[in-house]
C-alpha cells in the first residue's frame, strides 16, 4: 500500500491501495455449495506471490450466484484468512438493494477493510441522481467503511456519464473512496484520476490491458488472473517502473495470449 492517504469529509481515512489486488475466486464442492476449507491456503499463496489486497465476491468469485448467507461466510473466511495483514475488500453489490445492506452492515462488522458494489444490473438505475442514491443507500449500512464503486459497464449495462457519477457522488456518499475501473475506456479513467486533484484511488480492472492501465496512472490494479499469474504482472510493472518498455510490452503480451487461450 501506498504512504498517500485518502480522506473524505467523514474522516473516513485509508491509504490508497497499489500493486495487483486478487479479484479471488470462491472454492466450491462438486455440488455446487461452498467450500471455505481452501481460503486460508489461497490467501497464503497470494501473499506469498506478492499480491496486495483481495477483492472478495466479486465477479470471478461469482458473487451475483451466491445467496446472501454464502457470501457473508466467504468474505468471512477471507477477512479471517487474510488477518490484518492486506486490506480485504468486500463486494456487496446485487439486484436487491435490501441484500446489499446487509452484506454492507456484515463487511463492516466482520472487519473489512472497505466495501464495493456493482450496480443493479436487472431494474439499471437510469439517471446519475439514480445511481448516486442506489449507493446512499447501500453505504449507509456501513458508514464507517470506505467504498469503491465497481465500474464495469459490459456486465452492468449501465452507460452514464462516470464523471457526471463522481461530482454527485462526492457530496452524497461521504464513505466514497475510490474505483474499480473494469473498462477499456482509458481515457475516460484518466478522467477519473484527476477528478478534484486525484481525490479517488482508481483501480484498473483489465487484465489484458494492465500495462496500458499503468501508463494511464491507475493506482493498482484488480483481477482474476493475478490469483495465478501475478508473477508474470509484477515482470510488468517493475519493467514499466525501470523505462524497460519493450520488456513490459513483451511481459504485457505473454499475459494476454495465456489469457486468449483461457478464454478458448
């Protein structure tokens, strides 16, 4: 984690997070039900490749599919698992707003370190102000948590104006801390980064395109495959760090092409 902290008007305070962050996939038995058995030694293996905080119930760890009870065991687990030593973020966002209270209220209370939500993606929030109280509600369950809110338009549907979203947000979610940005539009996350003097830690959320993320100025980044290739990211980053570009533009490639064929 970086040494900058962010700070809104609720004195809600938290360092911006960096580095690759495990969007972390959610164990399960051959049934179909949870398996929380594994979690501890997945949060080993990650912290032992170097990754910096986990995104937990997110889109890779098939969040929108599990009952509200699963997901507080999950986020549970993990915020156990994890034990203070990366910051846990817990995504609590889903079609039913009162379900994403209280998976709010139970992140707060089960000690995570900031909470996320997606947005409703059946009944899509149709005006910014729409979205905006969409959140107010959900982060008024845990007020003293900070919140990102999970940008990713190819699931969500939603295609409003993310700067028109952050100059409403910033005066009506007092807990607003930052973005995940999983979106191709670069440019309009470079917005986001200088929106009020980098006020929000944006996370980029493509893998494929972390390097261009990075040249773009995110802050860290938040993905699936960096449960099982942060290595080969980290070749990326440290590269793109030391003015090696063909280096990190070689490294950026092998990463796409394992992810090509992943998808096939």
């Amino acid at each position: 984690m970086a040494s900058v902290a962010v700070t809104n008007e609720e004195n809600i305070c938290m360092e911006k997070l960096t580095g690759l962050i495990a969007a972390t996939f959610t164990p399960m038995h051959p049934d179909g039900q949870i398996n929380l058995g594994p979690i501890p030694h997945m949060v080993e293996a990650l912290l032992a490749e170097g990754i910096t905080a986990l995104y937990v119930c997110g889109s890779t760890g098939e969040g929108p599919s599990l009952t509200t009870e699963e997901r507080k065991q999950v986020a549970l687990a993990f915020i156990e698992a994890a034990n203070g030593r990366v910051p846990v973020i817990v995504q609590v966002g889903c079609n039913c707003i009162e379900d994403a209270r209280t998976l709010a209220s139970h992140a707060q209370s089960a000690g995570a370190n900031a909470i996320s939500a997606v947005s409703p993606s059946y009944f899509i929030p149709e005006s910014v102000p729409a979205l905006v109280e969409t959140f107010v509600r959900i982060t008024d369950a845990a007020p003293d948590t900070p919140f990102y809110y999970y940008h990713i338009p190819r699931f969500s549907g939603l295609t409003l104006n993310l700067i028109s979203f952050l100059e409403t947000a910033c005066d009506r979610i007092p807990s607003m801390t930052g973005i995940k940005f999983s979106s191709r539009d670069v440019e309009v996350m470079q917005q986001c980064l200088a929106f009020d003097n980098g006020r929000y830690n944006v996370l980029f959320g493509v893998d494929e395109m972390l390097l261009s993320g990075l040249a773009a100025g995110c802050h860290g980044a938040v993905g699936s495959t960096y449960n099982f290739l942060a290595p080969l990211y980290s070749r990326v980053m440290s590269s793109l760090a030391q003015g090696r570009f063909e280096a990190a533009r070689e490294y950026q490639l092998r990463a796409a092409e394992i992810i090509a064929v992943l998808l096939r």
